[in-house]
C-alpha cells in the first residue's frame, strides 16, 4: 500500500481569490514568463510539514503548477521541493469532462492505490474523485477558494490519517 500522501493545489488553497488574514504576503511569481500575484501564507509551510511529520504521510502537489510549485511557492512558505502529480493542461469543459474531474483522473492515477489527503477548491472533485476507478482510500478536504487553507482543514486531514493507522 505504502505511507499516504497529503496532496496540495495552489491556487484557491495556498493562494486564496481574496487576502484573508494579515498572515498572508503578495509575491509576484513568473513561471513560464507569465507574471501572477499570489497570496501566500508563510504558516502553511510549518502546518503541513507539521502535518506528515506526525501522521507518516508525504506531501505532493497536486496543481496545474506541477514543478514550478517548487520553485515559486515552495520557498515562500518553506516547504522542501516537492514531488508533483503532473496535470496536464486542462483542455476545457465539455460533455461530463469539468476541471474537477480532469485533476482527479491525474491523481487518481498518480496515487496508485495509496491513501491521500487532498486539499482542493473545486467544487465537483469530492465526487469526481470517487467515481474514479480503483480509487484509494481517499478525504477530500474541501477548501473555499475565497480564505483558503485553514488550520481547521489541517486538523481535520490529520485526525483522518491518524485514523488509517489504526
């Protein structure tokens, strides 16, 4: 089965649409040459490094940021360089294919049968996730991509994990 991953998208979770809190810092990050404002909380890094260290589990990214995660948001909220499930580019809505259900092919895939923790914004993943075959244990902690990622969601992604080992 091997240790569960805890799974992390960028924008709408590390990069909330608004600033919710004075914890949170703009950056001006240019991956591929094209320049975006994000805020980013330095606390997340020390949260989720917090979170694997005491559950066993791994930390991924699971974002259309794929390895520029790495290099534009890993050292800002000091996470280590990460692996990443590689999404490739979203090719649109059409007849049953959303973005949610897009990302959650890829992770599906990616995980190979390990449990995960994913935190994710978009509205349709918690049930594009379960509809994937061969699917793992899975949580989706469902973030509001106007606050972002709280402590809340990562008590509640801890007390989860805590509960596999049992």
């Amino acid at each position: 089965m091997g240790s569960p991953v805890v799974l992390l998208d960028v924008d709408g979770v590390l990069n909330p649409f608004e600033r919710p809190d004075r914890g949170f810092q703009r950056h001006r990050c240019s991956p591929n040459g094209v320049t975006f404002k994000l805020w980013l909380n330095p606390l997340h890094g020390p949260w989720l490094l917090d979170l694997v260290e005491s559950t066993g589990a791994e930390l991924a990214w699971a974002s259309y940021w794929c390895d520029n995660a790495n290099v534009w948001i890993s050292p800002r909220i000091g996470l280590p360089e990460l692996p990443f499930v590689p999404i490739p580019r979203f090719p649109g809505i059409t007849e049953g294919r959303t973005l949610g259900a897009w990302k959650a092919r890829h992770v599906a895939a990616w995980t190979e049968g390990r449990p995960f923790v994913w935190f994710e914004d978009e509205p349709d993943a918690t049930d594009c996730i379960a509809a994937e075959p061969d699917v793992a244990e899975h949580l989706l902690v469902e973030i509001d991509p106007v606050t972002g990622l709280t402590a809340d969601h990562i008590e509640a992604a801890a007390t989860w994990l805590r509960a596999l080992s049992r």
